[in-house]
C-alpha cells in the first residue's frame, strides 16, 4: 500500500464512519482481500482499524482515535466542550439536538484529561414565563443554519413596533443579552436585533440568500444602532448594605467603598435611557444617587409622578 493510499484509506473511514470493504476495493481498484491485508497492516502499526463481518457489518476506525487525531491541545478541547455544553442550554424542546449536543460532549469528555464537569452554563431566565428564549433560539438557529428568512415584529428603542424581514447571519451574545445579525430587508444594511424585543417571530420558508460576503459587511457591534442608541453615563450612588447585590448584579460597580453600616459607595456606567431612571427608582430609599444632578433630577420627577398616578 502506497502513503498516499493509506493516508486516503483512513481519512475516508474518519470522513464516512463506517464502510464496506467492496466499497473501499471498488474505490481503490483493488481486490475485497486486498483491503483486508491493509486493515491487518494498519492495525499492526497501531490505527484501530477493524472489520465487522455479517449484516450490517464494515469497516469502521475508532471515533477516539479519529478525534485524538485532530491537531486539539487539551484547552482547545475544554474549550470546545464548554461551547457543547453552553449550546445544549439553549437547544429549545428539539429532542434530536439535545441529543446530539449530549453524544458531543460525551465523546469529548472521553478525549480530555483534566476535570469536564467543572463547567455548567444556562442562559435561560429563572422565570417560567422566560423559557421561551430557548424556543426562539432554536427556531433562529435553524433558520442560520438551513438559511431561511425570518420575518417578527420589533420593538425599537425608540418605542416603536415595526415589522421586519431578515436574512439571519449569526447569534450574538453580549451584556447579559442575546442578539440577532442579519441583513435586514426593509433597512436594506446589516442590523442587530435584540431577541427580548422580537415578537411572533417566523420562517417564512423563503432563501436568506443575502451573506456576510455577498454584502462586504464586517460586523461591529459599536456601531450598531443598538449599541450606539445608548450612551453612557457615569454614576456615582450610596446603597444600602440590604440592596447592595442587586446593584452588584445589575450594573458593573467600580470604585466601590464599604461604610460601617455595610452600605456602599459605588461607580458604575449605564445607558442614558429612559427605562434607567426607573429601575434605579425601584431601589427606593435604599438608593442615593449622588451625581450627576440631571439623574437624580429625573428620579424625583418621576417619583412625583407616580404619586400623581396613586392619588
């Protein structure tokens, strides 16, 4: 057998799985007892090669040694099986890609060393009524993946609900928040779209035949008018030792100082939007905002406001 021959002769079983040694001998030109002796030789030589005779039966090449082969160091490998994991927490009610995602990472763990159980990762929402994002997730995965247009109603920052039509290009995760880029049709330019926002979302079974490539488009989230609708402030606040992990957990603190009565000082950067000023008015009194005078301006208009709407 020729190196060339025997390169091809395992990439062919690594590429189909399993074949027939009729198969591999009409492939190769040669004789089914031929192909046999190339078994015996590559198993000698330490390639786990072996032959099932019978129905249903072939020649297959150990799935270990197949992916043991690939040029992965073991952090490539860990990280691979991390990504398995993180997409088998969002792979909706598809009992085929759950399963699928579960034989991925088993046969990965069997490759890796080190610990594989020291990551669990699920982006879902606590609440019930949030479940549905792994619906959505797995409609819009297949529609990237089977490139099919989606059409859903969105809701703008600005307030506005418009009807959109997308060719889907990938899933974005970022800040806490899944997001869709694609080529949006009516916009006629690539946009991101936040899937919290995303309404009576649809394929609408028509070729998304708008690409990346076709558009030139090198994708930036910063200058995406997601991103860019939100301008940033900086913060300065006291909280109070009670509600000091819900500001921990809802923005990212820095120049942080701890008072003897446990209360915080804290730095942070937020949006300069609208639905601001009314989650840090839901602190109630356990917040001060202590600069900028504009945001704390805001929060005591709105706060007389509220009252009005009680009275």
């Amino acid at each position: 057998m020729q190196i060339d021959q025997l390169f091809e002769f395992v990439y062919v079983l690594i590429d189909k799985k399993n074949v027939t040694a009729a198969e591999m001998a009409k492939r190769f030109g040669v004789s089914t007892r031929t192909i046999y002796r190339w078994i015996d030789a590559l198993s000698v030589s330490g390639v786990p090669v072996y032959a099932l005779r019978g129905r249903g039966g072939g020649i297959a090449i150990s799935e270990k040694y197949a992916l043991d082969k690939t040029v992965l160091s073991e952090e490539e490998k860990l990280a691979i099986l991390s990504s398995v994991k993180a997409l088998n927490s969002l792979s909706g009610n598809s009992a085929t890609a759950v399963n699928a995602n579960i034989k991925a990472a088993e046969k990965l763990s069997r490759l890796v060393q080190k610990d594989t159980d020291w990551l669990e990762v699920d982006f879902s929402p606590w609440s019930p009524e949030g479940q549905g994002v792994k619906q959505l997730f797995g409609l819009l995965r297949d529609s990237i993946l089977k490139k099919r247009q989606v059409s859903f109603d969105y809701f703008s920052g600005s307030g506005n609900s418009e009807h959109r039509i997308v060719h889907p290009w990938k899933l974005v995760y970022r800040g806490q928040a899944w997001y869709l880029l694609g080529w949006c049709t009516s916009r006629k330019s690539e946009r991101y779209f936040k899937l919290s926002r995303m309404v009576n979302v649809k394929e609408t079974g028509r070729a998304a035949n708008v690409t990346i490539q076709d558009t030139g488009a090198i994708p930036n989230m910063e200058d995406s008018p997601v991103i860019q609708a939100q301008s940033l402030i900086k913060i300065k606040a006291k909280v109070s030792a009670k509600m000091a992990f819900y500001l921990l957990d809802s923005f990212a603190c820095s120049e942080i100082k701890t008072h003897k009565d446990g209360s915080l000082s804290v730095s942070f950067s937020a949006p300069d939007e609208t639905w601001l000023i009314g989650m840090l008015l839901s602190f109630g009194p356990d917040l001060q905002i202590i600069s900028p005078k504009n945001i704390r301006k805001k929060i005591i208009d709105m706060a007389n406001q509220t009252v009005q709407v009680y009275k």
